[in-house]
C-alpha cells in the first residue's frame, strides 16, 4: 500500500522556500482548538517571475495510532495567482488548464507544480493571449 506523506505548514512552507519564494502561512487550527474552520493551514508563495501559489489545506485527516500520530493533512489544494487574480497556465503544462486551482494534490505532486511554476516565463502568458490560445 502506498501511503501518502503527511503535510504540515512548515513542510509546505520549505518546498516553496527551496524553490526561491517568498513565504508567508497561517494556521486555521491549534492542538488546542478543535472546533471546525475552513482550513488546517493556508501557505502562500510569490515567485520571481510574478506567480504565486495559494495552497490550503482543508481538513485533518484523523488516521489510526500504529499509522500515524495525530492529524495530519495528505492531500492540499492549490490555486495559481497571476497579477493578484486566480489564473490558469498557458497551454503545454501538465496542471491548471481549464481551472485556477487543482485539488486533492499530494506532496509529490506539489513539488512538481512548484517546479513548473517557478520556472515558468510570464511573457508566455502574453504570448498565447496574443495568438488567442488563453
């Protein structure tokens, strides 16, 4: 069985440091507060190229004691930011085409929404608005 790795706001916090962001986070929960909120954790990353990823993880996941201690988050769900507004890319990426945000992501896959991201050239944007493909 494959199981997923657990994802914390300080694990999300370093993926996006690595790859050169600026960081900021907040947590919706403490260990102390149970009561329901919209969300776990909330990290948000601005690249040099001027895109920023919004990733919220939305609920805990409660699994049993000989799996994992505590509440943890497997999956996360990322939005894509462009000029302070939700985007999708330009055509050719593997993530956010037809959409803003891509649900349910795991730790691997983060990381290569990440990548792609953070290397991704803005005028390309510009470019495919021109031809009309965006």
């Amino acid at each position: 069985m494959n199981q997923l790795q657990p994802m914390t706001e300080e694990s999300v916090k370093k993926i996006l440091e690595e790859a050169g962001a600026r960081v900021m986070s907040r947590g919706g929960r403490t260990e102390s507060y149970g009561s329901p909120r919209d969300f776990s954790f909330e990290v948000k990353g601005a690249f040099t190229n001027g895109l920023m990823l919004h990733i919220v993880a939305r609920q805990y996941n409660y699994r049993d004691p000989w799996e994992a201690t505590g509440r943890i988050n497997d999956v996360v769900d990322v939005a894509l930011l462009r000029d302070g507004v939700f985007s999708e890319l330009p055509k050719g990426y593997p993530f956010f085409q037809g959409r803003d945000e891509e649900s349910g992501i795991d730790e691997e896959g983060l990381r290569e929404i990440v990548a792609c991201v953070r290397a991704l050239n803005p005028k390309l944007f510009k470019l495919q608005e021109l031809t009309g493909d965006m």
